[in-house]
C-alpha cells in the first residue's frame, strides 16, 4: 500500500537512522506513542539502508545528517532515485542554510533541526506521508527564516486542517473520527496539537483563527436543512 492508498488506520512507516543510540531511542519511543505512525526499522549507520527501505517498506526515513562514515547527500540522492516515494527527513544539530540547500536539492522534503519541539517533528512526518507538497524547514530562530515550524498556524498538518474543518462543521470527535477512519483519541490529539499551534482555547477559538489565517474556509450552513 502506498501512502497515497492509505484511507483508514494504516500507521505511516518511519525508520529512524542516528548514531547517537540515546537520542534514537527517545526518537522512536516519542513516535511509537502515536497511533498513526509505527518504528519499522531503526539503525545506527546508513550503510545498506535501501534495502532496509525495500524490506520494511518505509513511508518516511528520518536520517541524521552527521555520522561517521556517511555522506548524507549521497545516501539522500541514491534513495530518492531508487525509491521515488520515499519521502526522507534530515535530522541535524547545525543551522547552515547552505547545507538546507544543498540536502534539499539532492531530494530531501523536510530538514528539522533536533531542538524542535515533539510537535514539529511530528507534523513534519504526517506532512510528507501526506503528500504535503511544500517542504519543511525547522530551524532555531537564527537560522533559516522559513521555518516551517515557528509559531505559525501553517504548520498545521494536513490531517489537523481536516480534522479542524469538521470541527467547524459542528461535528463531535466521535463523528469526526468514524468519517476520517481513525480513532477518537487520534481526532483529540490532532485537536491539542491545533491548539496549542494557534494559541486557541477552545474549539470555537481555534476555528476562526484557522479561517482568519485562511487555512480552512468557514463552513456554510443552510437554514432549514438538518444533516
């Protein structure tokens, strides 16, 4: 199944690939807390990673940029080639815009540095199994200024924009989730992360600042129809 099939709870599938084995673990622990994405692989180097890619049939690869005995633009531009619909995400703890660019070329879609908080991480990964068709860059304040993930309401994902328009749509959670095929806890997570990205207090709230900074539309009610 591809990602673009996916319609119900299928997990996305992530590996995650870093030499730092600590900061690999609290990685793939944060990811297997949530139900829509599962660890299907994990390893300290990139050597033979495409064929990890092919045996696990990953969604999404999560590659630190700095290992020992690995050029990063190599390993990016060889799984990119071999695996169109990979979607592969960089990890690093350098701000250099000219390493963004240079990564982003040989076909990464997201370059995250490892302080961002669990939120963008996330976002990052349910943007690019999703088709996102813009590319995510997270980086401290001093870095590049297109972050994907500062404060700003368009790092909503695409799955928070569309549980956030049925929430305009007066829909309960339980409603949202049997339309969307995911659970009911999943539709509350999205509803937190919404939140606390617009700075809203209530679904109301969270609403009308998405309408106002246009990333749904408000719904239209007709008087005298019932759904």
């Amino acid at each position: 199944m591809t990602t673009e099939d996916r319609t119900g709870p299928e997990p996305i599938r992530v590996i995650a690939i870093d030499d730092h084995s600590l900061l690999r673990s609290a990685l793939c622990e944060l990811i297997a807390e949530e139900d829509d994405l599962r660890v299907v692989a994990q390893s300290d180097t990139s050597e033979g990673l495409g064929d990890l890619v092919e045996r696990t049939r990953a969604d999404v690869v999560l590659l630190d940029v700095e290992m020992p005995g690995h050029h990063a633009p190599s390993v990016v531009r060889e799984l990119t080639a071999r695996f169109p619909a990979l979607h592969v995400l960089m990890l690093t703890m350098h701000s250099d815009t000219q390493l963004v660019q240079e990564m982003l070329s040989h076909g990464s879609r997201g370059f995250l540095h490892k302080s961002v908080p669990r939120e963008a991480l996330l976002a990052a990964i349910r943007n690019t199994a999703s088709r996102d068709p813009h590319v995510t860059i997270a980086l401290p304040s001093s870095g590049v200024s297109e972050s994907g993930f500062a404060a700003s309401p368009q790092a909503l994902s695409p799955r928070e924009r569309e549980v956030l328009r049925h929430a305009a749509a007066a829909l309960s959670n339980r409603q949202i989730a049997t339309k969307l095929g995911i659970t009911e806890g999943t539709v509350k997570r999205h509803l937190r992360n919404t939140f606390e990205k617009l700075g809203a207090v209530s679904r109301i709230d969270a609403v009308n600042k998405a309408v106002d900074a246009r990333l749904i539309r408000r719904p239209e009610f007709q008087h005298g129809r019932h759904s």
